[in-house]
C-alpha cells in the first residue's frame, strides 16, 4: 500500500479516492497502488481517481494550477492572475485555455481577470487553493459568479449568478442543481398600513422555488426567460383585504392589494436581493363575469385559482383558459395549506369570483379552493419571477 513517499507526492485525498475507486471496481485487488503498474485495472483506477490532480513531476515541484477557460471576447487581450503574495500576467491564447503553476501559501483564493469589449474588466476567482491539486474555472463577459444553491448563496452570489443565467452563461437547474422546492430565508422590512388595513412588523419568511420556467398567462416585461417562479412558503404574520369594500370592481388590476403588492412589499424585500425579481405580465379576468382578460405588469402578485389547482371552480372560465398550474402547487395535501403566524389560514388569491361582484377567489385553510368578500381580512402571500 502507498508509503510516506507516495502521500507526500499524490496528497491524501488523492489515495484515499483511489483506495475506493479501486474497491469499487474490483474489492480483491490489494497489490500495492502504483500508477506506473502493470496491472490494468490497476492502472485505469489510478489515472481515473487521479483525474483532477497533478501530474508527479509537477506536484514534487511543489505547486498547484489553475486551469482557467477565457470566454471567446477575451481572445489576445492580457490577463491578470493575483493571490496571496503571488502575481501572474500574460495574454490570453487562441486556444482560450490558461494553465498557471502557483504556489499557495496555505488556503489562498485567487483572483482571475482580463479587459473585454467596452474596456469592463470582468473578473472571477478560485477559492481555497492548496497543493497538489488542479483549480478550474472560467471567465466569462458575465464577469464574477459562483455556482451556489438557492439556500446557502449569499444575496451578493444569488444576484450575480442570476445576472449569469440572465445572460446565458448558466443554467440553474442543470449547472447549479436548482430545483422545484428549494426554499431561502429573506428577512423583510416593516410594512405600515399603506393602501391597506394591515401593518406588518419586520419578519422572516421562506421563499420556495415554485415552478421552473413560464406557466400560461405569467411571462417577464422584458421578453426575457423566467428561470423560476417563487411564492412564500406561508403567509406573512398579518392577515388582510383586497378591497376596503366588499366588491372586486376592476378585478386584480385595480384592487388595493395590487397596489400593496407592487409598492409596499416590493420594498420591504431586501435590497441586496430585490434586483433578482423581475417585471412580470400576469393576466387575469377584466371583470368577474367578462369574457375578456386583462395583463397587468407586476413585481409581485398574488396567485389565481387555475394556477393553484390546475381547475376552474369559482373564477372566470375565460381567466382560467389562459393559465396553467404550478407544480408546487400540485401537491395538494401539503403545499396548498399556508399558515399566518403558525395555525393554518385561509390565503387570498387574485381571481375575482365569477358569480359574484363582491368576491376574491381564496385558498381554504384545508387547501380546498372558495372564495370570499373582497373587504374579509385572509392571509397574503405574494409570488414573483426570477
């Protein structure tokens, strides 16, 4: 088995990954880990579990590389590569392909970056750099972005890897693993009683990512893809009407709770993450008992009643026609029951009831679709698009 003078050369990740890909692919196989050997299983285990590590010559001189991929704007123009003590120039190959030998001084990061069109220096970075190892990564026009989880990326990360996907650079369900259900915590700001009977104090809510793309009748201003549609979790703590008075005149584009949605609660979602959500087009019924839509540019918005259920039962046929449901919403024994300050509630919805002038379409508090008086206080809980 490796001695003192194999780990010092290969690193201790590097046998230990070896060790179990070899076991992996034949258990019996104990002779002595030798990347030179003879043995051909032997020998694919070694140079597959070796894949990422540098080669010998170069890990007994003692360094790391970055290896480092230029996007094509960057072609002939001169990089810089800066960490610890340490800085490298040079000028980017056609090959587009950079590979620096470094020597970190422990865990170091190192910063990455080149002059594209327009004279903006984009730049990116490799984090924890240590010996033994080969570092990559890619600089793009998009500039500085990490590949972060819905949950755990800071605001700062959320932003730029949002800005990335904005521009084709990544894809996060494919390249960064999100998916429908992945929830983030955001703290709000206090909302006073604006255009609506409700204050709210400062809270913490989950933000669930709710559907992955477009659904019917939901797109962005900006002609732009939807990456994911986001709702809260729950309601927020205090509870509300879509109108002072009983009556859905004007429908969801000139109720009250519209207004609230797009001014009071817009700013109460925190700066460094608000830039992420952006202007949508939502199409709802003109009048509750019309045979006409209407499209309203919203930030945030309430959900309508196709969209939780994928059924019409209380809004306008028309309205429902032009929508599709959401796929968080299609667990109905989980995710359609939402609580305001920890007991369940009934939430509202934006659909006006189509048989009635005075009603809003509402979630009941077993999850079941209702409706109920334009100026009844019900639990809110805005959505957007990312």
């Amino acid at each position: 088995m490796p001695n003192e003078f194999d780990a010092a050369v290969l690193g201790k990740d590097a046998l230990i990954a070896i060790r179990e890909f070899i076991k992996k692919q034949k258990p019996e196989t104990e002779s002595t880990l030798n990347p030179d050997s003879a043995n051909p299983i032997q020998s694919q285990a070694v140079a597959k579990a070796l894949e990422g590590y540098v080669k010998k010559e170069e890990a007994v001189a003692g360094g790391a590389t970055l290896k480092i991929t230029f996007e094509e704007v960057f072609s002939g123009q001169a990089y810089t590569i800066k960490g610890g003590s340490e800085s490298y120039e040079g000028v980017v190959p056609p090959e587009l392909v950079v590979s620096q030998l470094v020597l970190p001084e422990g865990m170091t990061e190192y910063t990455i970056s080149a002059t594209a069109s327009g004279d903006e220096q984009p730049s990116t970075h490799v984090e924890q750099v240590q010996f033994y190892g080969v570092y990559p990564c890619t600089l793009s026009q998009g500039g500085d972005y990490d590949v972060v989880s819905w949950a755990d990326g800071t605001d700062e990360q959320i932003v730029k890897l949002l800005a990335a996907a904005d521009k084709g650079l990544v894809d996060l369900a494919e390249d960064c693993g999100w998916q429908v259900g992945d929830t983030r915590i955001v703290t709000l700001g206090a909302m006073a009683a604006t255009g609506v009977g409700e204050a709210h104090e400062g809270q913490q809510v989950k933000l669930v990512l709710s559907h992955a793309g477009a659904t019917p009748g939901i797109s962005r201003v900006d002609g732009k893809k939807i990456h994911f549609q986001v709702d809260l979790v729950d309601c927020l703590n205090e509870k509300g009407y879509m109108n002072d008075t009983g009556t859905n005149s004007g429908s969801w584009d000139g109720c009250a709770r519209r207004t609230w949605c797009n001014k009071v609660f817009y700013n109460a979602v925190p700066e460094t993450i608000r830039p992420i959500f952006k202007e949508m087009k939502v199409t709802t019924a003109e009048t509750y008992n019309g045979s006409l839509n209407k499209e309203s540019h919203d930030y945030f918005a309430l959900r309508a009643e196709m969209e939780i259920f994928g059924i019409c039962s209380y809004s306008n046929a028309t309205e429902a026609a032009a929508l599709g449901q959401v796929d968080y919403y299609k667990n109905e024994t989980q995710h359609r029951v939402k609580h305001a300050q920890g007991s369940t509630s009934l939430w509202w919805l934006r659909s006006p009831g189509a048989t009635n002038s005075s009603y809003f379409c509402i979630v009941s508090s077993g999850g079941s679709a209702n409706h109920s008086n334009a100026s009844a206080t019900h639990g809110v809980a805005p959505f957007g698009c990312i």
